[in-house]
C-alpha cells in the first residue's frame, strides 16, 4: 500500500530544497504583484484576483508536493 498521505517524510537533498526556496520565492514576488494592484480593481475583478491567488497557491503546493 502507497503512502498516499505521506505520513513518513523522506529525506530531501540540498538542490531539492533550492528548488521549493526558489519556487516560493518566485510565487511571493509574484503574489505582491498581485496585491499592489488591488486599488485599481472593481470588485468583481478583485473576485478575479483572489481566484489567482488562490489558484497561484496551490500552484506552489502541488510543485513542492512533486519534489517532497
């Protein structure tokens, strides 16, 4: 049986943890972006925006889950 959810964690090599720094450094740029154009959105497209962020999340979730 597969450990689905993890619950044993493996070891993870210097470059593997370079690559999830790297990833969530470039998602956190990416996500205050985001944020700063905040003002000039109607609330619908603030809506639109939140959904990106969202979705940018989970982006970074399933890239760090592939590498751990």
């Amino acid at each position: 049986m597969s450990d689905v959810f993890r619950k044993e964690y493996r070891p993870i090599t210097e470059s593997q943890k370079s690559w999830i720094i790297s990833f969530k450094d470039q998602a956190e740029t990416l996500h205050i972006t985001f944020e700063s154009c905040l003002d000039a959105l109607t609330e619908s497209d603030k809506r639109m925006m939140a959904l990106a962020k969202t979705n940018l999340e989970q982006a970074v979730m399933w890239a760090v889950k592939a590498i751990t």
